[in-house]
C-alpha cells in the first residue's frame, strides 16, 4: 500500500508544440495570423493594476453580457471558460455521467478520448465514412451523449445542420454537444437550434476566430436548464476561472464586428487560394471549411514531408495514428507564411521518396 | 428517462459577495489591500497584443521557473493553476481516490467538502478542538487522503511544523495537502518538509499577500513525483490554463521581494493593531497569523453586526453554520479602512442588542 495506489493514472493530451524560438513558420496549432480586435490594445493601456488586487467577478458579466449581445441569446443562455476545452471538459463532467457509451468519431479531436479517460466515462469511436464523413445514423442507438466538432478536425469537414438536427432529433434523452471552434471560417452553426432543442450544447471559443488563444477564453450556448447544470459544476471547481483583464479583452473584441468579418475573411481567402495550390502540388484533401487544411499526398510520406518542413522551420501538424498517418494539418497562415511553405513543399517534393 | 438523469446534481462553494458598486469598504474576501508589485505595470505597458493570436506556453516555464527560484526548488516539483482553488480541485482529482475516507477539519475552509462532493470522494470532517486547533491523533486514523489550512481558515490560527510532521509520520500511505494560502503573514511555511516526505503537498496563492487575486494565479510545491502526477491530469483537462499575460505579471512579482516583505509587513501591522482595538471593543478572537481575524462578541450576535456593518457599507464574511454563526471573518485591509470598520463597530455596539 502507498498514496501511490489512489492516484488517477491517465495517459495525457499532447498538444501541438509551441517552439520558443521566433523565427519559423507555425502553421500547426490552428491560431490565427492577424492579432485580435485593434482596441484591446486600449483596455490594456487603461488598464488600473491596483484592480488586480480584488477578485474578478465570478459570473464573469461583462463577458458574459457582450457574448448574449452578439449571440442574440439570453445571458443565463452562457456559460464562460479558460478556453474552450476548459468549457468541453466542464461539459463531460457535467452531462457525461451514464453507464452508457458517449459517442464522438474515430477521427476527431484527440482531446475527447483523454476527457473520458479521466473522468472515467464510458465511450465508443463511431468510425467516420471513407472520405470524412459523419453518418447519422451512426447515432441512432443507445448513448451517453454525444459530441463532434463541426466542422470537424482534424479534417476540416463541414457537416448541415439538417445532419445535426436528424441526430438531435433522435436523441432526445442526450446532451448533444456541437463543438463549434472553427465555425467561423465560412461553416453555418447550428446555433439556431437552440430554440428546439434543450439538450442541445453549442461550443465555441476566442482562440481561432478572435485571435486570442494565448488568452483562453471558450464559451459554450444552451438552454438555461444545460447552463445552470454546468455552472453548478463549474462552481464546485473553482469560482473565479476568468481574470480580469481577461474578461475585458474578451468583451472589448466582440465589440469590433467590421474587424473580425475582415480577418476571418482573409484567412478564408487564403484557404481557397491554398486549396488551389495545393491541388496543384498533388496534394488531395476534403474540403475544409475551417482555418486549416488536412492534406495527403498520393506519392510521398505524410511523416517524411512534416519532418522536412520542420528541418525548414515550418511546422504544421502530424499524428501517427490510424487512419490519418498520411495526413498533415497545415494551419491557414498569411499570404506570405503560404507562399513558404508552398517552395518548401515544391522543394521536398522535387528531392523525391 | 431524460438527459437530466445523467447530469452531475451538485451544491456549489457560494464565493464571497463580489459587490459592484465601489464606494464600500471590502473586508469579505480576504484580499490584500496594496497594490501588486509596481514592476507589473511595465509588462502591461510593454505587452504586444499581436501576441495573443498565440497559444501560451502550456508548461508556463517563465513563471515556474520564477517560482523554483524564489523557493528553492525544482521547476518539476511545481505546479501552477488558475488560482490555488484549481490546484486544491486538480489535487482532490489527483490523489484522492481511495475508498477510504479522506479527512480534513470540520471548521476550515468550505470549499473542501464541494471538491469532495463534485468528484464523489468520500469524506469525514475532524472536529477542532474547542479553541480551534488541530489534535494530530485525530489523523490517525485510516483515511485516502488529508487536507487542511495553515494557518486555518476562517479562523486564522497557525499550527507548527511539529505538528504537521506529526500528522506526515503517521500517514506515509495518503497525500497530505498543506493549504497555505496565508502562510506569508507571519506563519512558518513547511516547505523544508517536503526533503523527508514524498507524499506532502504544499499548495500557496498569488491572491493574499502577492495581490494578484484578479489574475488567478496559485501553485502546488511537491515532490517531482507528486507534480508529475499532477500535470498528467492537468493535461488531461486543458493545456492551456494559464494565459500569457498572466505568466509574464506573476513572474515579474516574484522579482520584487523588498515590496513583497513591505506590504505583507503592513498588513501585519495593522492586523496587530486591529487584535488591540477588537480587545477594547470586547470582541475574542482566536490569535490570527493570516490577514484576518475571526472575531466573536459574547454580548452581540454577529449575523446582527454582519447586516450592519453591511447596511454602513463595509463587508466582512459572516458563515450561518454550526461553531460558527457567532464569529465575523475580518480581513485586514487598510490603516484608514481599518479606522472605518472600528468606528463602525463603537456605533454598532453603542445601540446595543
């Protein structure tokens, strides 16, 4: 017997790297290329650091309140977090408590296996079609829950609301959470149906879109009956999660509606260009209607080639798993970080095998 | 049946009134009445906002690394979180998973039994004595784990390094957890424990005597075996917690340790004085060695005092539970808020019952 019989052993997430050195080309965590909305600068410029003496407010209002303004919800209708795997992982605890599976895809985000791990919840992968795609009947049996990013990653596939209401629709006893990290970039949410359905979970968050991810800040949408349930939990963990300086970037950046139509726009601009070019280097890939691209390449190896690139200093993104091993995630960049890495991969390319 | 059935029913830790308005004088939360280091202000003045688009450091070297200097230790015997409520929250997940009972005072602070609750471990609270102290032949008892804060919260007492060792040589199978949040006003840290005991976790906060409640900053110091469990679940969750701004202003506080000895210095001053003057006044109190005290009025009911003190605008913490209900939790604010709440409390104690 030793404490070391009690402890919760679980096998990690392991996010992307996040080099120190500053002169590559990071194309492998999904950030954004432009900074966020130009008047945060003046929140941090009249920022009082005496304020930081005090607790932030623990319902997070000034966030909250601008979030139910642009969302068109009401603000008990939010529920505000460290990112939006802070806000997904609160969900899990909260809804995800039946013996029955939840259920998400085989390939999706690699973070919901490590969230059933730990809070010790039961799952089934429901394997995606040949080229990507949900089928909803898939989940059409008994659950837990269920839960897939739309679009989708690491694919970048976009799926209809009509696909999201059918699964809705059958599965009136589950929460259903629709993660929307990178709707933003050219997909329709599914956000509308929150007037039909009450079991219904809409994440989202400031890391992609709003071009904050060093300042985590998530948010999930639902009836007011789902987030009293998560606040309750959230409560019990640890009251104050957002600070303050944090709250009133957040709120500053909803602000700025011209600016954040402007930067998605380019990086959806950028993405189609990609596409093309990609298309050209023999690359095939699904259509992403996100602020990435998940491509293979017929004729060399998905591994080989992430490795070069990253001799080149340009990192993107590689798993060694089933089903994906000869699939690179590159992250939309600016125009010129594309263009880099466009010679590179006609570089790696000409050297062959 | 309903996705009702399967969500977590809990009853959330209440914080202490976060009031709005900022005419008042705020006694209820225990937070430092001086600004942070004024080093602070440079990292807001220099901080590029193009930086957010980026991913913190999920290690959160810079302040780890500030934190292994300032204590002496390791950087992997360190782990930091969103205010030392997350870290408590990561510990319980963590260590506590045995089926034995973990035990921890039953006067101390409430945030323990939630913890308890919202993760299903088992507990069972040791009554202090009748002057607020801890028995160590209480712990020995079998149990999964333990739990408590030096000095105590609400009642500020302080208990030795012998004791604590005491409770540790007994307990070699479960992780003990030391809660320091207030250990920087006069109390003796037991950090040098940690060379003998393995299974010892010294937990402490950036909110009380580093001013930085607003920021959400506090830390685990522990043996690297026990750190590494930690981060494993951490990673688990989220891997980013800690937003760059945040990692940049706690490292820099760490830097100014003649400020740091200035202001808990004051603090302790004026706590001092306060013990004086709540003597006049007639109230008893167990000795506090925090930045605040717990006082009791033999001839005055505290709830009343409570709504009027708060009637007057000044807030302090009053806890309706069995032990407690005639004691006010005062923080030590101000010389001048200080002088307030006394002449406050002459008026209050003139009218009488």
């Amino acid at each position: 017997m030793s404490w070391e019989n009690n402890v919760r052993r679980v096998v990690p997430y392991t996010p992307g790297e996040q080099p120190k050195v500053s002169d590559i080309i990071k194309l492998n965590t999904n950030e954004n290329p432009y900074p966020p909305a130009p008047g945060v600068q003046k929140i941090l410029d009249d920022f009082d650091i005496a304020r930081m003496r005090l607790y932030p407010d623990p319902n997070a209002e000034i966030l909250v309140n601008a979030l139910a303004e642009t969302y068109h919800v009401k603000p008990n209708q939010i529920f505000v977090g460290v990112g939006s795997d802070d806000v997904i992982s609160m969900a899990f605890l909260t809804f995800f408590n039946s013996e029955k599976k939840i259920l998400f895809p085989d390939v999706t985000y690699s973070f919901y296996d490590v969230w059933a791990d730990v809070y010790q919840i039961p799952y089934q992968t429901v394997p995606l079609t040949e080229d990507f795609r949900i089928n909803p009947d898939d989940y059409k049996i008994p659950n837990g829950g269920i839960i897939f990013p739309n679009p989708n990653a690491p694919t970048g596939v976009l799926e209809s609301l009509d696909l999201i209401e059918e699964i809705l629709q059958a599965n009136p006893d589950s929460v259903v959470m629709i993660d929307e990290a990178y709707i933003d970039f050219g997909g329709e949410s599914c956000l509308p149906l929150l007037e039909k359905y009450e079991n219904l979970l809409v994440i989202q968050t400031f890391s992609k879109s709003r071009s904050m991810a060093g300042m985590r800040i998530g948010f999930a949408i639902g009836s007011e009956k789902l987030i009293k349930c998560m606040n309750d939990v959230k409560f019990s963990i640890n009251s104050y999660t957002m600070n303050h300086i944090t709250l009133l970037c957040g709120a500053e950046t909803l602000k700025d509606e011209a600016y954040f139509k402007s930067s998605t726009g380019k990086i959806i601009e950028t993405r189609e260009q990609a596409k093309k070019k990609l298309s050209e280097l023999g690359f095939v890939f699904p259509d992403s209607k996100s602020n990435f691209i998940f491509a293979s390449h017929p004729d060399y190896d998905a591994g080989a080639i992430f490795n070069k690139l990253k001799e080149r200093k340009i990192f993107v993104r590689y798993w060694n798993k089933p089903r994906i091993n000869q699939y690179l995630r590159i992250t939309v960049g600016t125009p010129e970080e594309m263009q880099k890495l466009f010679s590179a991969l006609e570089e790696i390319l000409a050297e062959g095998q």
